[in-house]
C-alpha cells in the first residue's frame, strides 16, 4: 500500500470508528453515516469491520492531511472563512459529523445534571447537540456561520418532531453575533478546534461575555495532540486552562471519554465564578 493510500485508510478508519462507536447498535443512524461516508466518495472498498483497526491509531492521522481534510484546510483558509465552511457544508465535506450526540452529553440530559434556561451551541454543524440539549425546560440555539448547516440542522429538528421554539437555529459569526440574553450552557464541541489558534482569546472572552455568573461552558478537548496545522488545530488541556481560569472559568468535572473519541478526549465543565 502506497503512503498517500495508508494515511486515506487511516482517516476512512477514524471516521468509521468515532460513527461505528456510537451507532454500531443502531441500524438507521449506522446507514446514514455509512451513507455520508460514500457520498465523500473515498470509502472504497472499506468495511464496516475494519473500524476496529483504528482503534490502534494515535493522533498522527490529523496531523497528516487526508484528501478530505486537506480539502477543508483550503476551503477554510481561503479569503472568507465564513464563506468556506459553508462551501464544506454545500459540498459535503463534514468528515466531523459523527451522526450524533456524544453519548455522554446524552447521559447528562437524561440524569438532568445540565443547567436548564438558555443553552448554546456554537459552531452547531446539523444540530444534533441543539436537539439533544432542548427540552421543556430548555431553550436550545444552534449558531452556525453556513446558511446550509442551518437548513440541514432545521429539516433534521423538523425530521424528529422537535418543536421550533425549544430548537432553534441561527446563522452567524460567533464573536459578533447579536444574542438576545445570556446563556445558562454553553456546550463546544469540535468549534474551538475548528477555529485559528489566533482567535482563542477572542474565543475565551466571548464565553465569558454571553454566560451567566454561575453558568456552565462545556468543552470537550479533542484532538489532542501537538501537531501542527488545522483544522482541527491540535489542543490539550493546558491550553483551555489558560484561557479560561484568569476569567473566572473553574473546572468542576472532568472525564476521558477515549471511548466516544480518540485518542484520550476529555469532556470537561466549567463554572463561571465571577
Ligand atoms: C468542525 S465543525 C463542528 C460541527 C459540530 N459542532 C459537530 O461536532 O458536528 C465546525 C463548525 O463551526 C462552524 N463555524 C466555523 N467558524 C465559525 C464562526 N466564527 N461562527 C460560527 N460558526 C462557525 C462551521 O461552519 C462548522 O459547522
């Protein structure tokens, strides 16, 4: 096998591994990711059973660019950001979407251990943490900069039977968007690493600005790693920690959840104190 043909597989394995993970037990969610997989149209002859294989990888697979990764590489970089996460979304390259919530964020929602009130999710992709997160006594808003993340996200809510009012989407720039109140919750998840390293304390200040005194920011820190280039930019946990603590961010929960994504991701909740 040809090196460029080694790292393909490696990726093709980590994007069937981190769905197979989740879904393996669920038939229809398996098919649909399978089903982005091909549309991607570098699956080729890959099997479902090989996602056991990239249980073995380590983060090298980030760091070295599959064709899909690189292709989102040039797309995010060009002129206008904004604009080329919405040509990835048009074009159908989302090697991210996993097809569904963490099951660890979903575990939390059932116990009810997460704030209620206003909860955010920004850099939302189709939305499935803003359906997970809604509830009666939640108002979920999904905030995405691409127009068709939002379409898909809303013809899923819609899909599911989820009511408007509890799942909203909205189109916008994160660190300039106009919300209408403070959140309660924040949940990030692969949005930080998506973003340009010189854009992380205009990240960490945004946080601070739209959660509540007492609110909770979740974070999941993933990938982990200390290659260079993105996205995903490589993180750890040193690096959230910096940003964070000075603000008034405290850590009061974390897990590694290597089970849900590699390698050694942690889920991490942070209060804000002050
Ligand atoms: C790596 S994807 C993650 C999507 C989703 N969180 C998931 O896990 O499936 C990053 C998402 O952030 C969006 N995005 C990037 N920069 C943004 C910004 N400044 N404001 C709002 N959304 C942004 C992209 O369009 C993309 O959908």
């Amino acid at each position: 096998m040809s090196p460029s043909c080694h790292l393909l597989f490696q990726h093709c394995s980590l994007l069937l591994s981190v769905f197979c993970k989740h879904s393996v037990f669920n038939k229809g969610v398996y098919l649909q990711g399978l089903k982005t997989l091909r549309k991607q149209s570098f699956l080729g002859n890959f099997t479902v059973t090989d996602y056991r294989v990239s249980q073995q990888l380590s983060l090298q697979q980030f760091g070295s660019m599959s064709e899909t990764i690189s292709r989102v590489r040039q797309l995010t970089e060009k002129g206008s950001k904004m604009e080329g996460w919405d040509d990835c979304w048009k074009a159908g390259l989302t090697p991210w979407d996993r097809g569904s919530s963490l099951p660890i964020l979903c575990e939390l929602c059932k116990e009810d251990a997460l704030p209620n009130g206003y909860a955010l999710v920004p850099g939302c992709g189709r939305g499935y943490d803003v359906l997970t997160l809604a509830s009666a006594a939640r108002v979920a808003i999904g905030l995405d900069c691409s127009e068709e993340a939002k379409k898909q996200a809303e013809q899923l809510r819609d899909s599911r039977g989820v009511p408007s009012q509890r799942a909203q989407f909205v189109v916008g720039n994160f660190f300039d968007f106009p919300f209408s109140q403070k959140f309660d919750l924040v949940y990030d998840l692969t949005f930080f690493c998506a973003l340009p390293p010189e854009s992380r304390n205009s990240w960490a200040n945004r946080m601070k600005e739209i959660i509540q005194v007492d609110g909770e920011l979740v974070t999941v820190v993933f990938p982990i790693g200390d290659y260079e280039g993105g996205p995903p930019y490589a993180m750890n946990l040193d690096i959230y920690k910096q940003l964070l603590e000075p603000l008034g961010f405290e850590s009061f929960y974390m897990k590694n959840i290597s089970d849900q994504l590699p390698p050694s991701s942690i889920f991490v909740r942070w209060k804000l104190r002050y």
